[in-house]
C-alpha cells in the first residue's frame, strides 16, 4: 500500500492561531469534505482542496459534523451547546440547543432522523416535529446507527456502550474492563453487507480495540492499539478500518483489527478524526495543530500464477486461489499482512510479516482445490521476488539469490554483476 498525498490545509484564524480539527465527514458523493475547525465549519472541494464556503454560526469549538445520507442536510455540534442543521445549499435552518457541551453526531441511514449527544444527555430530531426528544444519560463520547437504523449505540465515558433502540430506551448494556479508567471514545458499525449481522467496533482509552454484536458479545479477539484512539471509522464496505489518536498517526487496519499499515507520515500532532470518502481510496485526517490532510491510497496486485492456478490477494490479509478452467475459488484467511504469493504445481507459499507459509493440495486431483499447511518458516524474510518449487524457496533480493529448504534452511546462494 502507498499513500499519495492530494492536498493538505492548514487551518488558522485571524491571529494566525491554529485551530484543532475534530471532526470531519463527507457528504454522500464524496465531492465536499465538512470539517469542525475552531469556531466554524468550513467546507472544501474534495477535487482540489479549495475552500468553499467557511460556515457561521456556533460561539464556541466546533466539536462534531455529521451529513444525512440523502445528502439533503448535515449538521453541527458545539462547546456552545447548540446543534445547527444546515442544508446542502450551505444554509443553516435550525438551531437546537442541550443542556450542555454536544460530543457526537449521528445521522439515521434509513429515517434520516438525528442523533446529538452532550454530557448529561442526548437527543433525537426529526424534520416533522418541532420538539426535541431528550433523554438523560451520563457522558456520551461516540454514537452510531446500525445499518437497519433499528439501533443506536452509545459510547460511554464511564466506559461501557450502551445500545438504545429508536426510542432511545436501552436494550443492552456493554460493561468494558477498564470501567471509568478507560473510557470509550470512538465506536463505529461495520457497513459490510458480508456480516451475518451488525458487527460494533469499540475503542477506549485503555488502549483497545474490540468487537461486539448487537446483543452485546464480543467478537474475535480483542486488539491492544498502543494508544489512545480519538476516532474510528470504516471504509465504504467495511473492508478496512481507519483508526487514528494520540500517537499523532492514522492507521489502516483490517475488520478484525490487524494493522495493515499508516496512511501517509506521522503527523505533527493528535489525529483527531479520519475518514475515508464515499466509494474511493481516498482519506482525509484532522489534526490538533488544525492540519487537514488528504491522501489516495493505492493498494498494489500480489498474485501469483502457475499454469491454470491464479493464486492473488484480497483485502490485504487473504488469499484467493482461483481455478480459470473449472472458475472454482478457494480463500486462505491468513489473518496477517499478505506482502508475497507464489504457485508452483501443488505448492503455494504466502509471505507474512514475520513468517513464510507453505500450503500443498490435499489431493493429488487435477482441479482439487483443498489446500493444507505443510511447513511454516518462521523468519522475516526480506525479499523483491518469492518463487516456490516443489521442495524449495528462492528469494530474490536485488543482485542476491537464496535457495531455501522449507524448514528455512539455507542450501545455495548466488550473487550476480547486476540485478
């Protein structure tokens, strides 16, 4: 994965004092990027970077933005304790206010109604109703809507996530270990349509990273991030996830948490929110020091092909080997990075970050596609070009080739003049 930087601004105010990003979002086309940035929201043409429109309004630190997925409206929150809905045209329509600082915004994908938390509450609006529905609650840091919009999840300060349906009572409640000392600060929904049903991905100030269904039991392994996340946000399928904070880095990982790699330089400062625009590579991140930054990602082939066997890779971590005279396919779950594929016959090896893993074919059928691990070299190897054999490796690193049995032993070498 490279990532290429398209545009970056640096966002101050008359003072020239920079003023904190923290939050973002794109409306539905992803042609404008709305970004919370001091006082004001501004809005900027994706294509290029330029400045739109800087929006008016709020008195105090703009804290969240969030668009409707119609893409008819998107709204703000803020330190004032107001919450303005705004139309695509960049018109503010409506003003609401909470009792108290407003944390997090989430739109329903389905009713289009909106959620908006403060400290001591939240609230729900709709377009027909002229009140506001508030319900008391402690500290919300992160809400998110399934993908139904049956139900909402909140994410606590005291740690735990509460999942409350439309009506906003509570049908389930999520403890975390870490209680008040690890505050939950960023979770999101997993829009992938391959789930069997909603998956809630969890980030607290315990350093953790976690995942839930609906009914509140954790999913697969819990992952240690090694620092505090501030947001957490899924690509367009769900196919990966963007988690960013204190390490002052965004990190692309896969949907069970594996780091896969960082989307572009570390950055000056907190990443304090990313987001990945609506059917593309492309991500924008927010900065403390009031950078915005937007980067394409570019995810290259690793494949392999031997005879009628295309073995290549497929959402970074697994492996596909596809029969082109039967169309049967077959996937590896490797689980990990995969940097390397090679196919030889009935022999296939996957390069992993840490380890080399040989498979061979269960049976000896021509279009057999059972595939088995036979030997695990346990190195990290370094190489350009993985080639297997029937009982070898061959590395090839620049002017240098390695011939490698499969328990990792080294049996020839050759360097040559050039590469």
């Amino acid at each position: 994965m490279r990532c290429v930087p398209a545009w970056v601004d640096k966002v101050q105010d008359r003072e020239k004092v920079e003023q904190c990003i923290y939050d973002l979002c794109f409306n539905p086309d992803g042609s404008q990027l709305v970004v919370a940035a001091g006082q004001r929201v501004l809005v900027y043409d994706t294509s290029n970077g330029s400045l739109i429109q800087p929006l008016k309004g709020h008195k105090d630190s703009v804290y969240c933005v969030c668009y409707a997925k119609d893409g008819k409206r998107f709204a703000s929150g803020s330190a004032d304790k107001t919450v303005i809905i705004w139309t695509s045209k960049l018109e503010g329509v409506l003003k609401y206010n909470h009792s108290d600082a407003v944390q997090c915004l989430a739109y329903n994908p389905v009713t289009h109604h909106l959620v908006s938390c403060a400290i001591s509450d939240f609230a729900f609006w709709v377009a027909e109703q002229k009140a506001v529905q508030k319900h008391k609650t402690t500290r919300v840091n992160a809400c998110a809507w399934t993908n139904d919009g049956q139900y909402l999840a909140l994410g606590l300060a005291a740690g735990a996530v509460s999942i409350r349906n439309k009506a906003g009572e509570e049908k389930v409640r999520v403890e975390r270990p870490g209680g008040s000392d690890a505050p939950v600060w960023a979770l999101a929904f997993s829009p992938s349509k391959e789930e069997n049903s909603d998956v809630l991905c969890v980030t607290d100030w315990g350093q953790n990273m976690s995942f839930y269904t609906i009914n509140g039991k954790l999913v697969g392994k819990e992952r240690v991030l090694g620092f505090e996340p501030l947001c957490v946000s899924y690509f367009n399928r769900g196919e990966y996830i963007l988690v960013s904070g204190s390490d002052r880095t965004c990190h692309l990982v896969t949907r069970d948490g594996i780091k896969l790699g960082t989307v572009g330089d570390e950055q000056a400062s907190w990443v304090w929110c990313c987001a990945a625009r609506p059917h593309s590579n492309y991500v924008a991140l927010g900065c403390q020091d009031g950078t915005i930054a937007y980067y394409q990602l570019v995810f290259s082939t690793v494949h392999g092909l031997y005879k009628e066997r295309y073995a290549y890779r497929e959402n970074m971590t697994d492996v596909i080997i596809h029969h082109l005279l039967t169309d049967q396919k077959v996937r590896i779950k490797c689980r990990d990075l995969v940097k390397k594929i090679a196919i030889y016959k009935h022999r296939l090896a996957v390069q992993l970050p840490e380890r080399v893993v040989i498979y061979e074919l269960y049976s000896g059928e021509p279009t057999g596609m059972h595939y088995r691990v036979k030997e695990k070299i346990n190195q990290n190897l370094q190489c350009n070009l993985l080639v297997v054999c029937t009982d070898n490796l061959v590395l090839c690193q620049e002017k240098r080739l390695q011939s490698l049995t499969f328990d990792g032993t080294k049996v020839r070498e050759w360097v040559m003049e050039s590469p």
